[in-house]
C-alpha cells in the first residue's frame, strides 16, 4: 500500500527514500484528477459502503422474544487471566521444601510493535538531521548508516504508484522560485491520530536533619625525649618503688587507712563527674515526664467540668498528679505545706501516728512539674510530725519530730541541709511536737518560730547565729495557764497541746487546741492565764486555723468527727458539721473566705460553701479505698485551683477542684462587682449577722 503524499516520517538508519515538499497546496481539483490516474472509482466505493452497512442474520441465530430480549443480564469483567496457572511452586531454601506462589502474573499480552518512525519535528528528528549534516529545507529525512543501500530495500508497490510519487515530488519541488513565492506550507494532519499520555505521583519532599556537638577540647603537645630524660625518667620509677616497698613494710593497720583513703578516692570522683550532668538529667527526667502526663498537664491548665451547669451549686474533683516515693511506702503523710514563692513546689513530712511503731522518718519535696520522683528527699531518725515553709526566705523550712527535737533546714541546690537542731540541753520537748508556726523577725531581725508540744508548752525559738535560743511562751493546765521557767519541773496537771494556729492581723493573738478537746486563745505578752477558753470538741483538736480574711473567724476539728466554725468573741460555735467519721484535718480555701475542705477517715474529701449551702458539703468524694487507706492533710494551693491530700500509706494525691467550688457571685447586667478582701469580708459577716441576731434580740 503507498505512502500518503502528506505524511512526513524519519526512519532511523535510512536514507531519504521520499521527498513531500512543503509548498503543495491539496484543491478538489487535483484531488480527482489523482483519483482518475489512479483509477479508482468513486462512485463504485460508495455503493459497497452502503451494500457493507446492511443487516445480515446468520442462519443458526437464536430467536429471542421481546421480554427475554429486555432482560437485563449482569456480567462481571475481572482482570484475571483464565490461562494463568495457579499450581506454580517454587523451592525455598529458608524452608528446603516447594512452595507453591500465590501471586500469579495476570498480565495477557495481546500485541506489541517496537517501531522506529520519528517525526520530523520532535527533539531527535532535529538531532538525527544535525548528525547527519542534512538540510534543515528538506521536510521528511530518512536516515542511515547506508544511504546508497537504501533503495532497494523499499516494499515492492505497483510501478504506477511509485512513479506517480517521484513525479509528484518533481513537480513539487521547493527548490523552485515559484512554489518560494506563490505556495503557502500545507498544514500537515496528524495519520496515526497519536496523542500522548502520563501521570506521575506526587515525590515527598526531601528533608535533612543534623545535629552537631561540640567537639572535645584539644591540646597541642610536643616534646623531644633526649637520652638523659630517659634516663631520668628510669631513676624516678626506681625511688618510686624504692618508697612503696618501705611503705608496704609499714604497720598493717596504716596499710588499711591507705587502702580506705583510696577507695574514697574514686567515689569522690565518680560523685563529682554525676555532679556535673546532674541538672541536665534532672531537666530531662522533667521533659520525659510531662511528656508522659501531658494529658494530666492540659488538664491541670484548661480543663474546666462543663458538666458543673446542670448540678446544682455541686461541684466534683478531677484527679491530677499522685506523688509516691518507694522508700516511703510504709510512712503515713503527717504534715503538708506549700511554697509561699515557687507554686509549683511542696513540702511533705513523713512519720507515723502509729506511737507502738515508732521509727524513722522522712522529710521530701515534690513538685508539680515532676510527679515521678521527688526534687529533694531527707531521711530522719525520727518521725517527721510537722513542719512549716518560710514565707519570705522560702528556702527555709522548720521540721518537728516525734522524739522532741525541732530542727531547721536550709533548702540548696543539692539537698536540704541541717542547720539547726533542738537538743536536751537547749531546751526540746520531752513528747512529740505536733505543730510549728514561723513568725515575723524579732527586734534583731532574726528568724524566729513557735512550736506546741504534749508536754503543755508553747515555745518560741530564735535563730541566733549557730544556735537555737529557746523561750517558753506558756504552759498548758487544767486549771489555767502557767508561765514557769524551763527549768521547773511538769505539774501533774498539765494538759497536752496538739495544734495551733497565730492571727495574721493581731501579732500577739493565738489560738491552741489541746487534748481534752479545748481550744485556748492566748497572748504572747499576757502568759500568766488564758484569754479565753472553748468547749470546743469531746475529742482531741486535730486541727484549729483562722480565717484568711475575716478577723474574728477560726474554723475546728476533732476526731468526734465534727468541723466548728467559731467567732473568737462568742463562747459557742457559728457552725457544727458532722462528717460521720474522725476529721483528720481542715483548711480554709485562698480564694474565698466562706469556702473550706475537710478530709475524712473514710477516704472522703468535704468541700463545703457557707454562701451557697449553709447545711450541707457542696462536694463529697472518695479519692481513696476505704479500707486501704486513711486520709490526714489537706492543704490549698495559694495561686492555683488545686489540693493536695495525703494519706496513711505515704501517697500524696491532687485534685482540681471544679468550677462550682469556686464559683464567684454573679451580678446584674453592667454591673462590675467589688473585688479584694474587703467584700470576702463583708460575705462573712453577713452569715454572722443572720446567726448574732435571734441573740441579741433575747437580750
């Protein structure tokens, strides 16, 4: 079959076979004159074309009736190949056994045509025309390593065809000056209709990540080792062991200091190279750590119970952090205090209320950055029973112990240390010291604290250079108080002090709990007697604290398992709650001067409202096992909305306390309400009114 005229192609490895110039402008005329030459028959093509598209039926068609021919009948093409084999096997040597493949190829591969036509315009046409050194003119190159050869090697055509081809290339020449100037080039259509294709996925973008240490320092030495400093190297080495064998004669006895003296050498070091990372390390375990609790973290800053709207003026707990210490486990938590500067840090006192299993104690740090492992720890001889953080020197804290003594500690970088001690001859309690307060700095400007004791006496202790000077405030009695000298011996009568607590406004104003169960407010400068007395409880006072706002407001507890709410100035209490178990502790919240929690035996957590519910707790929660474990502190942190609980069994727990427990009063629309202590104030001597006046109308 020919070539059409118009097409133009570049065979690799021939020569110009034909020639179409570019020049040739098609006309109907022309088209028909060709035909006739050629002597096809128009007319004739179109009468097969129409006798092709007549409907032909085979013989043995299947006659369907219209309702089989409207069925609808589903057919599923897969990609399978029906000729794969499914039975291939294949030896394994991982297993040394055959194996059958379950993936098949099923790729069918029906025709394939590897061609070398290249079209005149594209990169390698031009590339191809370059190498051979051909005209850019000629439209249609075919090349080759042989181009004399070529010719014989085209497919046999009709000698008419072929010779109408050459003449029609003759003719057209674009060599010529009239097709130059009178022809326009025919725009060539596409023969093969061919129209590429292709998608390419989507490349990740490379990234490249580097660290880089700081190098090791480096040290240039030199040196040229002559033949006498050989030499004098040799005779050194000699003395050396000339003196080791005089010291090996030595008595053994030194021989075993030397030997001691060097093995505290290496640990000394080890202690020094554990020093340097010891920071870094610390900072690390903090960013593993929050990492792990981040869920507790984001709680801690921005979860808020929205459930808290459809309560009712009831509130809950949400549990955060739980501090556990191992070599604490058997120690119950005896004394909780925050740090007044550094929020996030608390103080916990390890001991034991246990008085027939009396040991040793702890004193810990834990933070709220870190919840696996505390920031400082200092093991006792003694229970720890109770301590106190300084408010201004944070960095100071004042223990007691279940043995007497009250000592002083002085927070640093690597651990608390010692500083001061109480001992017999400067005056310690003979019983367990149950509470210890810091005070303002006296007229020399040295620290001073109190502390109270089961031996009856309230003492206060002055930090004066490398000692404790210790005063006796008052001495606790049935009958009264008794102000003696620290040598004088106890009276028999002597009551046993558990708790106190010191007025923020009044300097000199204190109150004292005591055994029996009666709260004492007594003066610093006035010790001969009480100032007043209470009936408070029927039990021992575990707890007795003033009001963080309101000056004549104090708040009780006691194991009969009441919480009392007192005004300093009436013999009996405002308020009386009973919690159903014994009242390990109490504590006034920092936000509000009508809100307040207590801590149960029984596991529970009492968070009671006075401005919403005069009555009843707002919240009552278990946070622990009933049977497994006691509760014995609370303590609210000063900034944020969260406690912290200790138990019995050494575990420290925090809670965030929901937006009901600390709801603020709503005012009226555009309306700004007071803020400050001024209206805490006012909130509580409104309660107080309701109860003063059915008295002072009986009057």
């Amino acid at each position: 079959m020919p070539l059409p005229s118009n097409a133009a192609f570049t065979r690799k490895g021939s020569t110009v076979q034909k020639v179409t110039l570019p020049g040739v402008k098609s006309t109907k005329a022309s088209s028909k004159k060709k035909d006739e030459e050629e002597g096809v028959d128009t007319a004739d093509g179109w009468d097969e074309w129409s006798h092709g598209k007549a409907l032909i039926k085979p013989p043995d068609q299947l006659e369907l009736t219209e309702a089989e021919l409207k069925e609808e009948i589903t057919r599923i093409l897969t990609a399978n190949n029906p000729h794969a084999p499914q039975n291939i096997v294949r030896y394994s040597f991982k297993e040394h056994s055959y194996k059958p493949i379950s993936a098949v190829d099923q790729m069918a591969v029906h025709f394939v045509l590897e061609g070398s036509l290249l079209h005149r315009d594209s990169d390698e046409a031009r590339r191809l025309r370059a190498k051979e050194a051909l005209p850019e003119e000629t439209a249609t190159v075919n090349t080759g390593a042989e181009p004399d050869e070529e010719k014989p090697e085209t497919p046999a055509t009709p000698v008419e065809d072929g010779g109408e081809v050459e003449e029609a290339g003759e003719e057209d020449r674009p060599d010529s000056v009239t097709s130059k100037t009178d022809r326009k080039e025919p725009k060539v259509t596409n023969q093969f209709n061919f129209s590429e294709r292709a998608s390419q996925t989507l490349n990740n973008p490379l990234r490249e990540r580097s660290c880089q240490t700081e190098p090791p320092p480096r040290s240039i030495f030199s040196a040229t080792a002559n033949q006498w400093e050989i030499y004098d190297a040799y005779v050194d080495e000699l003395q050396k062991q000339e003196k080791n064998k005089e010291k090996q004669k030595a008595v053994a006895s030194k021989k075993e200091n030397d030997k001691s003296k060097k093995k505290m050498m290496p640990m000394e070091t080890q202690r020094d190279d554990i020093t340097k990372v010891g920071k870094m390390s610390k900072i690390c375990e903090r960013m593993v750590n929050q990492n792990t609790y981040d869920d507790i973290a984001q709680d801690f800053k921005y979860f808020e119970d929205a459930s808290d709207e459809f309560r009712d003026q009831e509130g809950t707990l949400l549990p955060l952090w739980k501090f556990q210490f191992d070599k604490a486990k058997r120690l119950s938590v005896t004394a909780l205090c925050w740090n007044k500067k550094y929020q996030d840090l608390f103080a916990v006192g390890m001991g034991s209320y246990d008085f027939s299993k009396q040991g040793r104690g702890m004193l810990i740090y834990y933070s709220l950055k870190n919840s696996a492992f505390p920031e400082c720890i200092y093991p006792t001889d003694s229970g720890v029973l109770c301590l106190d953080i300084h408010e201004q020197h944070s960095c100071l804290v004042v223990a007691g112990f279940y043995d007497g003594c009250v000592a002083v500690f002085k927070l640093k970088e690597d651990g608390l240390e010692l500083v001061y001690k109480s001992t017999a001859k400067t005056g310690k309690h003979t019983d367990p010291v149950w509470q210890v307060r810091w005070q303002n700095d006296d007229m020399d400007n040295n620290h001073n604290f109190y502390s109270v004791s089961s031996d009856g006496r309230v003492v206060s202790w002055t930090l004066v250079k490398n000692e404790l000077v210790f005063t006796d405030i008052i001495r606790l009695s049935v009958n009264g108080a008794v102000s003696e000298g620290p040598e004088d011996a106890q009276q028999p009568g002597t009551t046993c002090g558990t708790s106190f607590d010191f007025h923020r406004q009044i300097d000199y104003l204190f109150l004292v709990g005591t055994e029996e169960g009666k709260i004492h407010k007594c003066s610093k400068t006035y010790s001969s007697q009480f100032l007043e007395t209470y009936n408070a409880h029927s039990m021992a006072v575990d707890a007795v604290k003033w009001n963080h706002f309101h000056p004549k407001v104090f708040i009780s507890c006691s194991s009969d398992w009441t919480v009392k709410i007192w005004d300093h100035t009436i013999n009996t209490p405002m308020f009386t709650f009973d919690l159903n178990a014994a009242v390990g502790d109490v504590a006034w919240s920092p936000y509000s001067s009508t809100v307040f929690a207590a801590v149960t035996t029984d596991g529970t957590v009492h968070v009671f409202d006075l401005n919403v519910n005069k009555y009843e707790a707002i919240c009552q929660q278990p946070v622990v096992a009933k049977k497994k474990a006691k509760l014995t502190h609370i303590e609210f942190n000063p900034i944020y909305p969260i406690i912290i609980v200790g138990d019995d069994r050494g575990y420290v727990s925090s809670f965030k306390l929901s937006p009901n427990l600390r709801k603020k009063p709503k005012g009226k629309k555009g309306q700004e309400l007071p803020k400050g202590p001024e209206v805490e104030v006012a909130k509580m001597e409104k309660l107080l009114s309701l109860l003063r006046e059915p008295e002072q109308s009986t009057v």
